[in-house]
C-alpha cells in the first residue's frame, strides 16, 4: 500500500469516527443483524431444536455473510457523497494522489469495517450460543466450515460488492442512478450466499474455501477494470466538485 | 521555464459547447497573473485543464516546465496548488488535520509535515486557529485554510479560482491580504476572478477572457489601452460640439451625459489646453476640464461589449 492511500485510509477513518451516521449504522446495524440471528436461535423449544437446527443455522450464515456485503456499500456511498457534498472532491483530484490510490483508500476504507465487524460479531454470537443455546443448534451452527465462510468468503464477497458498486459508480452520469444502482452490485454476492444457506451447493469447509478463492480472483481481475474505467474528468464533470 | 505557465492554442469543448477556445499564455515565474471574465467565460475550465483534472480538446500547455499530459498528472500536480472555487474543507476535522491530510498526499511525513503545515498557517495568519474544526470557522476564515492547504506542497505554481467569491467586505479584505503575502514567497499565483479591483490591486498582468483571449496587459497598460478621455462641463451647454471638438488635433469620438462632455484624445496634455481655448473662443462658459483616465473596469466592459455574448 502506498503511503499515499495510506494517507486517505487514516482521513477516511478519523471522519468516520466523528459521524454520527457512520458510526450509527456501524453499530446499529450489524446490532440488529445479531439479534435477528440470536433470537430464534435461543428461543427454540428443545423439542424442536434438533429438528430445526440446520435451517436455523443456514438463515444465520446468510445473515453472516451479508454483513460485509450490506455495510461497505452504505458506508461507500457515503464517502463518495459526503465528499461531493463537501466539495472536498476537486481539492483531492488536484493532489499528486493517482486514481488507483484514491480509489484503493476508499475501498479498503468501506470494507474493511465491515469485514472486521463481521469477525467481531461471529465470535460474541458464537460465545452466546456455547452459553445460552441447546447443544444440537451450537452444534449446528458453529462448525468448521462456518469459520472457514465467515473467516474467508464473506470478505471476498465483500470485495467484490464494493467493487461492482465503484464500477457502477465510474459510468454512471447522474449521482442517483449511481446510487441506485449501487444497491444492486449486492446481488451476487446474495446469490452464492443462497447458493449454500439454501443447500444448493452442499456446504462444507473444502468447498467454501474454494468458492472464496475463486471469488477472491474474480476480485484480482475486476480490480483492473475498476481502475481502468475510472475517469476523474467524469467524476468531476458529471458529478461536480 | 520552470514555476511558470505556458498555453499555445488552449481549446477544450463539451460535447461540442466550446468552453475554451486557442487560449495563448505564458505567465512568468513568480507572476501574479489575473484571469478575467465574465460568468461562463472558461475561467474554471482553463484552471481544470492546466492542473490536469481535464483533458484539452486540442492545444498545448505547460506548467512548472511539465508538459500537460494525462500521464504527466501526478507530477505536475506535484508541483502546483489549486484553491477551487468551494473551500473544499473536511469540516469535521481541524485546521491542522486539513493540512496534515493534504501535507501526507505531498508525500511529507513525520517533524517535516509539522514544519510545513505550521509555515503554510503563518502565510495565511492563521498559526492561532490550526486546533479549531473546520466546519466553525468563518467563510473567510475557511478560505483562507483553503489557501493555506493549497500551500502545504510549497507549490511552483498556485491557481486560484475565484478567491473571494461569495465572501463579505472584510472576509475579501482578509483572503486578498493572504494573496499579497504570498508574493513573498516568491509563488507563481494564476488568479482567476471577476472582481476587477481586486486584479487591479493584486495582479502584475491580467488577462481579459470571454472563451477566447480578448487581451493581455498590465492594469495600466490595458487603462491606457483603452484611450484617454478629457471631461468637460460648460455652462448651458456647446452650441456645436462635434465641430468644436473635430477642431482639436488628437481627439476622437465624443459623447454627452447630462452636460458633461467626454471627449477621447491621443494625449491629454496637448489636447487640454487647446480644447479650453476653443470652447472659450466660441463663447462657451467653461466649468471644468479634467483628464480622465478609463479605469479597468471601463477598458473590461469594453472588452467584453466588443467581444459579444458567447
């Protein structure tokens, strides 16, 4: 990493920390995903727990993986909008700063909250459930393979999001069809989810790890069409400063 | 040349709109050189272009010796600072923190970042406001950290587009004494504005533009540019003035404005004391006569009235 995308991921952080918003939806957010997840985990009568358990557990890996998805795009279009709004977009693009580090800062900066968040998150919900949950649903629900989901798919998955969200957003001529737009590049990465929450690829950790190697390479390569078809003449233009 | 700036032919257009059109510059290093034109006359255009955020449509340019290329971006920006036309502040961060951002996008770090942040403060008098937010200063005072900002790479070259917009009396006083102070500095300052008092004051050449190059000059080399004009009020009026005035050698055109005469001539003090023995030759009661120099405000609307609407 350069030092100067080192320079806008340390600016990008320190302004997070002082928005309400931000910081709101960083917590409120993951929060109510956790409680969703907790709750017909721990509220299950024993009776039925044995028989539920591999449903629950799939419907709490979904819920997972789209943590890292779901939270790097909010945070994403603040950071482009907040500096539009800001005007602080043309003092930036007049800076030696190449579009490559700009826009490797701004990437790194919306995913990696929501990927250490996710961690963060798996492991409270993994110690309530060891105290508080029937053995046959912890059982189920925290296994090899869903460290192996948590711990590499759902950062590839979130890569990949925030970079079908910078690839809408460099062609797109008007801020709200970007914006707009943005909430679809989630899509794929919903669909293979559902892919192994909903039994279609029977999950298991060889297999998650490898779906999480080749979306990491879908990942490498989409990383140069980012780059390539972002133009600051564009952003500048279109978007204003 | 290094620190300067030089256009030969600079023309960039949108979707077929010219905004700029064969723009020729070449402003020295350590010039304050004045960029003036009306709304829409490419003024932001020609900043954007020159500090590589557009491409020209066609024409050349150089800035601080580097030829503007899209691949000689990153280097040319190296060396130059743009004030933009909004402040452009992160408001949630402080005045140092501002700078320290855009001191680290310079690729200064550590002792020598705190040196230059606290030398670019002091350009700007603001070394007492570096621990306040951004977003509770004053208009002025934003301006002035975005000038502030702009100097943090000890820039070659500095481009300021529109300083004093949308800025009230004092806070203009403020930003333009900021701009005075740079001239120690020894910066090449490419200002763009309209406010013609305040390139009279501050710049050593100004350009006239209205998408095109309509001149370039001194403030009073474009004042004299213009022609001189006496002033002449006489009492109840001339009976003939065009015939009185025809009769005096240098004077040209001539116009009337609630009786007072103002007559163009090629050299005042020739042409004073022989149009004051005319108009008493022909009876007139003279009640004043005064060599009146066009103020670059005239010799502007001049210009821009010649030029037409773009």
């Amino acid at each position: 990493m350069s030092h100067r995308t080192w320079v806008i991921l340390s600016k990008e952080f320190r302004e997070y920390r002082r928005n309400k918003l931000i910081v709101g939806t960083m917590a409120g957010l993951p929060l109510l995903f956790l409680v969703i997840t907790l709750v017909p985990l721990l509220t299950i009568p024993a009776e039925l727990a044995d028989r539920a358990a591999g449903a629950l557990a799939a419907q709490a890996l979904l819920l997972f993986l789209l943590i890292p998805v779901v939270l790097p795009t909010t945070i994403a279009a603040y950071s482009v909008i907040g500096e539009r709004e800001q005007g602080t977009l043309e003092p930036l693009l007049t800076t030696p700063a190449t579009d490559r580090e700009i826009l490797m800062a701004k990437a790194i900066a919306a995913t990696a909250p929501g990927i250490v968040l996710t961690w963060i998150l798996f492991g409270v919900f993994a110690t309530i459930l060891a105290a508080f949950a029937q053995p046959s649903i912890f059982r189920a629900t925290v296994k090899a393979e869903t460290f192996v989901a948590v711990g590499a798919l759902s950062p590839a998955l979130g890569v990949l999001a925030i970079e079908l969200s910078l690839m809408v957003s460099s062609r797109s001529s008007d801020i709200r069809v970007a914006q707009q737009l943005s909430a679809l590049s989630v899509l794929p990465a919903v669909a293979i989810t559902s892919l192994f929450a909903y039994g279609i690829i029977d999950p298991s950790p060889g297999r998650y790890l490898l779906v999480a190697i080749a979306i990491a390479g879908v990942d490498a390569a989409l990383w140069s069409v980012v780059t390539r078809l972002f133009d600051r003449e564009r952003v500048l233009t279109r978007y204003g400063g | 040349m290094s620190g300067g700036i030089r256009a030969i032919g600079l023309t960039r257009a949108f979707d077929g709109r010219v905004a700029v059109e064969g723009v020729d510059l070449d402003v020295a290093p350590g010039e304050i050189f004045g960029y003036l034109g009306p709304n829409g006359a490419g003024k932001t255009t020609t900043v954007r272009v020159l500090a590589t955020l557009l491409r020209p449509t066609s024409g050349a340019a150089e800035v601080a010796g580097i030829p503007v290329t899209p691949q000689n971006g990153p280097e040319i920006r190296r060396r130059i600072g743009v004030l933009t036309e909004n402040p452009g502040l992160y408001l949630k961060l402080s005045v140092h923190d501002n700078l320290q951002f855009f001191a680290g996008l310079y690729g200064y770090r550590g002792e020598a970042t705190t040196a230059r942040i606290m030398r670019a403060l002091e350009a700007v008098g603001l070394s007492e406001r570096r621990n306040q937010v951004a977003g509770t200063l004053s208009k002025g005072l934003r301006q002035r950290t975005a000038i502030a900002r702009t100097l943090v790479g000890e820039p070659q070259v500095l481009f300021l587009d529109e300083p004093t917009q949308g800025l009230d009396p004092a806070a203009s006083l403020e930003v333009r004494e900021a701009i005075e102070r740079l001239r120690e500095h020894g910066v090449t300052v490419f200002l763009t504005t309209h406010r013609l008092e305040e390139a009279e004051r501050l710049c050593d050449r100004v350009a006239i533009v209205s998408t095109r190059l309509l001149t370039v000059g001194t403030p009073a080399e474009l004042r004299a540019g213009r022609g001189a004009e006496l002033e002449v009020k006489v009492a109840g009026g001339l009976a003939d003035p065009d015939a009185l005035f025809r009769s005096i050698p240098g004077a040209g055109s001539w116009r009337t404005d609630d009786g007072v005469y103002r007559v163009r001539v090629e050299d005042p003090a020739a042409a004073a004391p022989a149009l004051a023995r005319a108009i008493v030759s022909a009876g007139g009661d003279l009640l004043r006569l005064t060599d009146v120099t066009p103020s670059l405000e005239e010799a502007y609307l001049d210009l821009i009235g010649e030029a037409g609407p773009e």
